[in-house]
C-alpha cells in the first residue's frame, strides 16, 4: 500500500514533466492517432456528403482527416489562437472545402484571453482557473508560464444566420474546458437542424473540472433536444464523448 506522503510525490513528478516546449513534430504523430480513433467511433455516423463544424481546429489534423474519408466534405473551423489559425489557413491554402474563422465560439460575444500551454500545442484554453489549477488534481506545472493572446468571441448560433448557414451533419468542439460554452451558443442552431447533427466534443470529470454543474447543464439540454444519454460515471479526467440523435 502506498503511504500518503509517497502519492503525494508521484503526484507532484508528474505534474512537473510538463516543463517545457514539446516537439511538434512528435506532438503531431501522437495526435493523428488519437484523431484515427476519434474518427473509427465517428465514421458509421456521418453521410458521404457531409457538413460539418469543427471548433478548436487547431492546425487542422481533425479537419483534414475527416476530409480524406469524406472528399466532398464541406466544413466550418474556427481557430482562435493566431499561430494555429496561420498553420490552419496554411495548410487548407487553395482547398475551397474549408472555411477558417480567426475567432473562439462561446456562449456570448466579447474579447477574452486565451492562455498557451508551453508543452501542449492542443492544450490552449479560455478557462483560467485550469491552466492555473493548483490542486493535485491538476494536469499543469505549478508554475506553468502560459503565453497569453487576446482574442475575440463569437456566438454560432448568431455566425450561422449570418452565414445562412441552416443546417450541418457533424460538431466537433476540442476546447479545453471550454466546449459547454460553445455548444450553449449552439443549441438554438442544433434544434433547428433536422436531422440533429452527430456530436463530438471534450468533456471533464466532476472532480477536474471547475464548472462541472454548468457543463452538466448543457449535456442535459442535448438530452431535451432528443440525444441518447451518456455514462458520465467512469469517465476520465477528460474524455471526448459522441452525442448521437435518437
């Protein structure tokens, strides 16, 4: 049996490996496998003439893999963070299947800072009391010395009528924390959708995250919109969960 005072230091080893600038190129590979399973669970869901959204886009991984199952894909990607979104636009660069947006999706427009994980390219994150976390729960440094980016919000619902945009297939949302902001400014589009579109998004355990209740909040309007409930109780400390119609 482990005594207290030893889990207290393996705690602390771990948090303490984050301590510096990852290789992207190796970050890169590991997160393409991560993708291929994401997208096994996905695939038997989505249509050959797909639309879809894709929120916390990143350099696009998601995106493009999505693209090489669905060539005639249409998607929707928003990148908040300037570096990503440029590798993003890079990378998509003549390809008139994407649209790249530069700004975060929340429940409310506004400015907001994003904070940049220094030894996580995918772990940029608008929740504060995250990427500052002190308790041992916790996945950062203790003194992690996140870079800093002011950035603008938008809301989908209000960018999908702007767009006369009515209806898509597939959410994906990789925020960080951040994605039961997104999906409540997406409920009104998500109802008017028929069919619903299949959703995949990032969600946190009860005891990581700090705003459990208002996250449980959004799943259960999923529930009243008509999607099959999901077993909260075994998850992770951050799990990616699809959200199917019923």
């Amino acid at each position: 049996m482990r005594i207290p005072l030893i889990d207290n230091l393996l705690r602390r080893l771990g948090r303490a490996r984050h301590t510096g600038q990852v290789d992207l190129a190796a970050w890169e590979a590991k997160h393409r496998l991560t993708i291929q399973k994401d997208l096994e669970r996905v695939w038997p869901h989505l249509p050959d003439e797909l639309r879809f959204v894709d929120v916390g886009a990143n350099i696009g991984l998601f995106s493009e893999a999505l693209l090489g199952g669905r060539p005639s894909a249409q998607g929707w990607l928003f990148e908040p963070v300037s570096e990503m979104y440029e590798r993003c636009r890079t990378r998509f660069e003549g390809d008139d299947r994407v649209r790249i947006q530069n700004f975060a999706l929340s429940d409310e427009v506004g400015e907001a800072t994003i904070y940049k994980a220094r030894y996580n390219p995918g772990g940029n994150s608008l929740v504060h009391e995250l990427m500052y976390d002190t308790r041992e729960v916790s996945e950062v440094t203790e003194n992690p010395g996140h870079r800093e980016e002011s950035i603008r919000m938008e809301v989908f619902d209000e960018f999908a009528t702007k767009e006369r945009l009515d209806a898509v297939h597939f959410i994906k949302t990789d925020c960080e924390g951040f994605d039961h902001r997104v999906l409540q400014g997406m409920l009104g589009f998500i109802e008017a959708c028929n069919p619903r579109p299949v959703i995949l998004s990032e969600f946190m355990s009860e005891e990581y995250h700090p705003f459990w209740e208002d996250q449980k909040a959004v799943i259960e309007q999923l529930y009243g919109l008509g999607y099959q409930e999901l077993d909260l109780t075994r998850m992770g400390k951050v799990d990616d969960y699809l959200l199917l119609p019923g």
